[in-house]
C-alpha cells in the first residue's frame, strides 16, 4: 500500500473519530466562545478603539495550551488503553505514517477554529480600514504555534495510557515553553541569560510575527520544535516494538534521533546570527527602515556612531522592547554599508563607560519603581541611545521612545511609539548640525544665479546706487568659494524699448518703483535667485546693505538640502494691531513644540506688513482681524514664491462656562482669499462619520437638568479616512485617519495658472448647521441628540492645496508701521529716505496655499480632547502639518517616517446599538459556521453509511 494512502486513511479515520466524538465540537465551540469573549469583552475592542484584531491573537499562546492538550490528550493514550496500539505495532507500515496522520488530523480541527474566528477581521475591515499584513501574520503564528503544541501533546500522548495524564502533561510542557520567553520568567534573569530564554520561548516568536514581522528565524522555531516532538514521537512508537535486547538497529535509531535533534539546534543558532532574514508584511513597512532613512544614510560622510545605553535590570514594562529597538538599530548598521557602527553597552557593568554618558553626553540613570510579591525596590537604569556624527551629538531618552496607553483592564500597556522616526529625526539633526559649520555650497546641487532687476544710475535714487554697488561686492566675494555654483547677472529692464520690464511684470508682477507718493521718477530694484527649478525674490527692506548678507544666505539656504529650516509662525493676537483686543479660546503649544523638534520656529508678528526675510514657511494660525498691513504681509510673501499654510474659519469655539457655542469669527482674510479663489461659506460641517469628544453634556431627568462631562459621538468633529484623505499627494497618503474640529465647508474656483488639490473632505454623509449652539444633550439611549434627518447630505471639502502662479490682492501697497527706531532709515524729519515698498503683484509658479477651514483645527483644546478620548497619543493634525511642511520645503528625510510606525488606525464612531448588533452578529456567525461543519459532516457520515450498506448487499 502507498505510504501517502496510508498516511491520509490515518488522518481520515482520526477526523471520523473527532467528529463522531463531542472532542471536536467541544474544542470548536470553546474556541470560538473564547476567543470571541476575549475580543469583545476582555480587551473592550469598542473601547480601544484600534482598528485591527491583535487582541485576538495576544490570548492564542494561553488559549492553545489548553485547547491543543485537550485535543491531543486521548490520540495515543486511547489507543494504548483499549489494546489497539499493538495492532499499530505489528503492522508492516512506518510508524512515522501513523503520527504524520494523527498530526494532520489535529492541525485540520485547529485550521476549522481558525477559519472560523475570521470573521472577526471581516468586521473589523468592513467599519475601519484593517491593515491585513498584521492578520495574515497573526493566523501564521498561531497556525506554527498550534502545530508545535499539538506535536508536543501528541508525544506526551504517546507515553501514557491514561488522558488526564497526558492533558497534565502536555499543559506543563507547553506552558513551560511558553514561560521561558515570557517576562513573568525572564524578569528574574538579566542580559544573556534573559536573551537566551527569550530565544526559547514560544510566546516571545509569537509576539514577534503577529506584530507582521516574518522573520525566517521565528519560523523555523516552530518548525523546528514541532519537527523534534513528531521525531520523539515516532521514536516513543518504535521502542514498542523493540525487545528488551539492545541490538545494532535499537542504537541506529538512537543515533539518528539524536542527529535529527541536533541539526535542529545547531540550524537554529546559525540562523540566529544571520542577519535581514526577514520580511516586514505591515502595509506601510511600519517595522523597516523606510526609504528616506535609507536616503539620509547615503548622504554620510563621516562614520555615523549609534550607540544604545540599555540596562540589564530594568522596568519589566520596558524589557521587553529592549530586543526590538536593538533589531532597529542594527537595520540602521545594515542600511549604512559600513558607515554607521551600532553598540550596545550596560553602564552597570562597565563603569568607565558610565562615567563618559554621565559627564561626556549628559545621560543619567533613570529611577523606576521596581515591585514583585516580596518588596518593592527603586532601581536606577538606562534606556538611551547615543546619535553621534563628528563633533555632533544627540541623545534619546525613553520619553522620546515609548508611549503608555491604559488598557482595557487598567493596566498601563508600554509600547515603542515611533522609534525609527526619533532615531532618523537625531542622525538628521546632527548632520545638519555638522553640515552647518561647514560650506553653504557643499549642499547646493545646482548652480543658483543672483539676478538683479536693477534701473540705470540716471533713474536710480543716490541711495539705491551705493545699496547696489555694496551688495555688489558682498556677492562677488562668494563667487570665488562657490565651487562655480553661484555668479551674480545685473539686467536693465528698460533696456531694449522696455521688453524686459514687460516680462518681469507678466512673470512675477515686478512693477516699477517710485521715491515717494507724487514722484514721477519711476525705477526698478528687485532682487532674485534662480535656478532651473524655481525663482524667489529676495527681500531688500529698506535697502540697507548691512542685512543683505542675511537675506542672501536664507535665500541660498532655500536651493540647499541638509540644513534646518526656519518656520514664520502667526499665532492669534500676534499681528493685532497696538491697542486691539487679543482674541480668547486658542492656544497652539503643542503646535509650537511638534515645530521646534525639527525646524526653527520664528513667531511671527505680520502687523509691521513683512515676514521676516530667514523664514523658509509662514503658517498662520485661526487669524482674526487681521489688519492691512498683516494682510500684505501674508500676499506678498505668497508673491515672493513662499508657501503660506493658513487654518482659518468664519466659525470658532468657545466655552462659556459649561457649555459650548460657536462664535462668529472675522479672520479680515476672507476678500484676500476669495481674490485667490477660496471661498469660505459660514457655515459648519456636521457628519454621521464622526469622532468622540469629551464635552458637557445636558441631561435630563424627569424636570431636572445635569450638565456632565461625558465622551459622546460628535457630528462637529470629522473623522476623515479613506476617500476623505488625498491618496495621491504626499501630504495624505500616509496618514489613517485625523479628526477635524468645527470645519466650515469651501469651495475652490482657481485662476487659470493655479492648480488646486483636494487634501481634504467629509464623507458623502456631511451636512451643514448654522446653529450656534453646538451643546449636545444625551438622549434616553446615551446618544448625541444632533441629527441630519431631513437635511441635504453631500461632501465637503474642508482642507485644500493651491499652487501656482497668483496675482496680488492688493493694487498699492497700504499704510505700514514705521520702523521701531528713528535711525534705521528714516530721516530726521521722520520721511523715509528709501523708496517705498514695493508691491509684487504676481507670484512665480512655485508659490503654494494650503487652506484648512477650521480655526480649531490644531489648537490645544482640540489636541487634548481627542487624546482623552481615544486613550492614545493622536497627533493627527500635526502630522498633517509637519507633512505639509516637508512636502513644501522639499524634505522627504521625514515625511514619509512621520506617520508609519506606532500611529493605530482607529475605529470610527459607531452607536452602541450598532456595536451590540456587530457583536451579536460575530457570536451568530459563529453559531452558523458550526451548524455549517456540522452538516457537512452529517452528508459525509450519511453517504459513507450508504457506501456500506451497497457493500453489505
């Protein structure tokens, strides 16, 4: 007979006897009701409010102890009880036949309650957006990690005839596989030792591939524990049949056994020290180092030191994420083809090395409160990482790394937030810093051409011929160290009956220039920098050759890679005119502080009608009447080329007391904005797709009423994902989800040079409001009382990109403050003796605008409500901004890092009747699919029963 007959005739005849038994339906049953529980109730999915499914795969190691022990218990013992096992013994087949077909029995129950359990992950995709690499991985794992279970309850089966025995048996041995890599275990061990257990462990491979990490190492764990217990097996089968004699076959047997389990060990401690034999299934590659930080290591010249202070003894919330932060910087030793050099030192056990962190790099031990059954003990260690780079260095500290949620039950849950974006944003920082002692023209690509729109002498005011004569010199003198990526091209417009004076004002609006009001003398001076890509006008002030130095180096800065960014930063009240009333209710704090991490931030005050002249970005910030000068300020910057990000609205919150309100905002930009083509309606957008907030609440109770602060969907705060976010554009396409607060609806009618981008929008169920009171009360079933019934639904586009070449708002330049002391250009008799300032009336093709109509849309307020109700740290809008702000300044080293790694999908807001139907429904899928196995089944019995019965006739 075929061996493969054999084989499947055994694994046939076990699946008969599973099913004809209640063992089946029992496992099946309770693994489903377990696992569904879990889900639903143990880890409060709803609650967590993360889109994916690690919660059912974070109980499987426990679970499948027990459910593979009960499943296993009764293969061999049952056998070796009614006396069948001799039978087994004296038949002419290899043994090996008979476990394969056992082993594949069981396998084929735990694939049916894996099978089953999917349609958790199909509830999960079809209300969110479920990352499916995660998932695949998890059903891998707990696939691998079944069959080593069930190839050790099959051996210990095999060495009993009784199945309370084996169940025993098999629970303690699998259980103590699963402690060894557990941290219950590994908390009383400390480096090697505890890495050497952790590598024993199956809980700590499991971890690892539900994660989305496939790692070639963690599967051939699992192939190689389930190898050696299915080898034990057949080897505990094959001494039945020996006599007690030993004999030259009894020792070839032995021989190979121990042969097979040693080359299984010693495959698994090579592959161990084989490094990138893995595959990160995320979607976004979330545990790889991403192509930007890939990009960042090229560009190195200098040997790059990465070196991590880990303590042996540690918090045991923090050792765990020890080994995976040592996996990520040994990528970063990979990546940098032996430019980076990675270390990992114990300042504990290395005290010179301490003394150097402690005084050389200013890392100090960090206390933390160590407690165990018997005493509770501070123990002082070091979780850092070292970035140096020459004479550059930056150092991390935990704060940097991990992010504590509470979970489900109260317990804090310690996780590795975004480590590859903190140590990618330090190897930045540093080369920057380096970069920044040393030539400007080191990090210019391309040659950049100094171009001056510059009158003759004859028309030129006496004081524009020595301004023009000193940056003269002051620019020659760069040409010589410029490496020939600098020279310097003055062009007379009106030479050549005024063609060029033409061009410059159809390009780029440079008109002509007059002294002072009445002066007929007209003149041009305008300063740019150019390359093959762009065009920027350098800001000339009053025309004092003391700040040109100045304003030519940001210039130049702009057509350079590898230097920090400045970042203009207008803040509510800042541009207020003297003696106006600062607006109330907005604060931008942590605005400032996601700024100030990777660029420098200038607070800008627009009131004196410039932005400041080193400023790579304005981002104005819910302004409110804005006076002309502000207003000229922000379009003429716009005119030079910038990029303005601008978050505006004819709506505002405000909390008057304990309730909520919307307030009428004028922002004095509206006639500026709709002169570019924006049009903000007053109006705000509500949507069934919304976001829970912490907000007084009214309830009432028979004649009384309550205020109380509850979390309660809230149709003012947009949960925008999927079609709502820009696929397509750099700024979106990387984050899940953000949340927008009290959004009017605009609309976009662009000029014929200007190109517009929708980055943001409701869903198609949005509608729009007026009211002013936005206090939600709670209805009797604790929902939000605000409803779009009866009202027109439709999409809104809430946040939008401008690019292009824009026209000037303004038609003469307005009334601007007079400078802050008497003798920076102005006369005694206070006329100012520079021409006036000249109006850029068009803007070259690289200038952008980017709107969000939302005064709220980052604000502290809004910031902090969302955090407190999703329970994890969500700084949408801030990536959005940050991303907008690399895309804009053309830095890729962080945009696309900024959202990947510990940033969760969440799960959009639903009703509670709508959360009990979904769970109902799981729990009746699961009903079904039993019914469904137990069906066919009943077909399958019913037509071997016939094939039987045609025989006996």
């Amino acid at each position: 007979m075929s061996p493969d007959v054999v084989l499947f005739r055994v694994a046939r005849k076990e699946l008969q006897l599973f099913f004809a038994s209640p063992v089946a339906w029992m496992f099946l049953a309770s693994f489903l009701t377990l696992c569904l529980f879990i889900f639903f109730w143990v880890e409060a999915f709803f609650a967590r409010n993360i889109a994916d499914v690690r919660p059912l795969f974070e109980w499987m190691p426990l679970l499948l102890i027990f459910l593979s022990a009960a499943l296993t218990m009764r293969s061999w013992s049952e056998e070796r009880r009614s006396g069948t096992l001799e039978h087994v013994l004296t038949l002419p087949v290899p043994l090996w036949q008979f476990v394969i077909g056992k082993f594949l029995a069981c396998v084929t129950v735990l694939t049916l309650a894996l099978l089953a359990t999917l349609l958790l992950p199909l509830t999960v995709a079809g209300i969110a957006t479920l990352d499916w690499g995660p998932v695949f991985a998890g059903y891998l794992a707990t696939l691998l990690m079944g069959c080593s279970y069930l190839s050790v309850g099959l051996f210990v089966s095999s060495r009993t005839d009784n199945a309370i025995v084996s169940l025993i048996g098999s629970v303690a041995l699998c259980g103590l596989l699963y402690l060894a890599g557990s941290e219950l275990l590994l908390g009383f061990f400390g480096g090697n030792m505890a890495e050497f257990l952790r590598l024993l462990g199956s809980g700590s491979r499991f971890e690892s591939i539900t994660r989305g990490v496939l790692d070639l190492r963690d599967l051939y764990y699992y192939f190689a524990v389930t190898a050696g217990f299915l080898s034990l097996n057949v080897y505990a089968l094959e001494r039945g049949r020996w006599s007690g004699r030993s004999n030259t076959r009894h020792r070839a047997w032995r021989f190979g056994l121990t042969l097979v389990v040693l080359n299984l060990l010693l495959a698994g401690f090579w592959l161990h020290k084989v490094p990138g034999v893995r595959t990160d299934v995320t979607e976004g590659k979330l545990y790889s180092l991403s192509e930007p930080s890939e990009t960042l290591l090229s560009q190195l010249e200098e040997p790059l030191l990465i070196r991590g202070y880990f303590s042996e003894r540690s918090h045991p919330l923090l050792a765990p994420l020890v080994p995976q932060l040592r996996d990520l910087l040994r990528e970063y030793a990979v990546a940098g083809a032996g430019k980076v050099r990675v270390e990992f030192v114990d300042p504990a056990e290395d005290a010179a090395a301490e003394k150097q962190a402690n005084e050389e790099y200013g890392i100090q031990a960090t206390p933390f409160q160590v407690a165990d059954r018997y005493q509770s003990a501070l123990v002082n260690a070091y979780f850092n990482v070292l970035v140096q780079y020459g004479n550059e260095k930056e150092v991390l500290g935990f704060s940097d790394f991990i992010e504590v949620k509470m979970a489900a039950g109260g317990e804090p849950d310690v996780l590795l937030r975004n480590p590859e974006f903190d140590v990618t944003r330090a190897i930045r920082d540093v080369l920057y810093r380096y970069r920044s002692g040393g030539e400007l023209f080191d990090q210019i690509s391309k040659p950049v051409t100094l171009r001056a729109y510059v009158s003759d002498d004859s028309k030129l005011p006496q004081l524009l011929v020595d301004y023009r004569d000193a940056i003269r010199g002051e620019a020659q003198a760069l040409i010589p160290n410029s490496q020939n990526k600098f020279n310097i091209d003055f062009v007379e417009p009106e030479a050549n009956n005024g063609a060029e004076a033409a061009r410059i004002l159809d390009e780029w609006g440079f008109q002509p220039m007059i002294t002072a009001l009445g002066d007929e003398n007209e003149f041009y001076f305008y300063l740019t920098l150019e390359d093959d890509h762009q065009v920027i006008q350098l800001p000339t002030g009053r025309f004092d050759s003391s700040d040109f130095g100045d304003a030519l180096e940001a210039g130049l800065r702009r057509f350079a890679s590898g230097f920090t960014r400045t970042i203009a930063l207008a803040l509510p009240g800042s541009s207020q005119p003297r003696g106006g009333m600062p607006p109330q209710g907005h604060s931008f704090g942590t605005l400032q502080q996601s700024i100030s991490q990777d660029h420098s931030i200038l607070m800008e005050d627009l009131a004196d009608g410039r932005v400041d002249a080193s400023a790579d970005l304005l981002m104005v910030m819910a302004p409110e009447s804005l006076p002309p000068a502000a207003l000229f300020a922000v379009d003429q910057y716009l005119m030079r080329g910038g990029t303005v990000i601008l978050a505006t609205s004819p709506r505002s919150i405000e909390a008057r007391g304990t309730a909520l309100q919307l307030r009428g905002v004028d922002s004095g930009m509206e006639e500026w904005l709709s002169h570019q083509g924006i049009r903000i309606e007053d109006t705000v957008v509500l949507d069934d797709r919304q976001a829970a907030f912490p907000v007084p609440v009214l309830r009432r109770v028979g004649d009384y009423e309550f205020r109380d602060m509850q979390f309660v969907d809230y149709p003012y705060l947009l949960d925008i994902r999927d079609e709502g976010l820009n696929p397509d554009h750099p700024i979106t396409q990387g984050l899940p989800n953000l949340t927008v607060g009290w959004a009017s609806p605009l609309s976009v009618e662009p000029a014929a040079n200007v190109v517009s981008t929708t980055l943001l929008s409701s869903s198609d169920k949005a509608w729009l409001s007026v009211q002013s009171d936005v206090m939600p009360t709670v209805t009797d079933s604790g929902q939000s009382s605000f409803s779009g019934a009866g009202k027109s639904r439709q999409r809104a586009s809430v946040g939008v990109l401008l690019s292009g070449e824009f026209t000037s708002f303004f038609q003469e330049v307005p009334p601007l403050e007079a400078a802050a002391s008497p003798d920076e250009g102005m006369a005694e008799d206070g006329d100012v003796e520079a021409p006036s300032t000249p109006l850029i009336s068009k803007s070259p093709s690289s200038s952008r605008l980017i709107v969000v109509s939302s005064n709220d849309f980052a604000s502290d307020q809004v910031l902090s409500g969302v955090i407190a109700a999703s329970g994890t740290q969500y700084f949408g809008p801030l990536e959005f901004l940050m991303n907008a702000v690399d895309w804009a300044l053309q830095d890729s080293s962080l945009m696309n890092i900024r959202s990947r790694a510990h940033f969760n999908r969440t799960l959009p807001a639903l009703p509670q009747n709508m959360q009990a139907r979904i769970e109902y429904a799981n729990y009746a899928g699961a009903l079904i699919f039993l019914l469904v196995i137990y069906g066919i089944w009943r077909l399958q019995r019913r037509r071997r029963e016939k094939q039987l019965g045609r025989v006996l006739l």
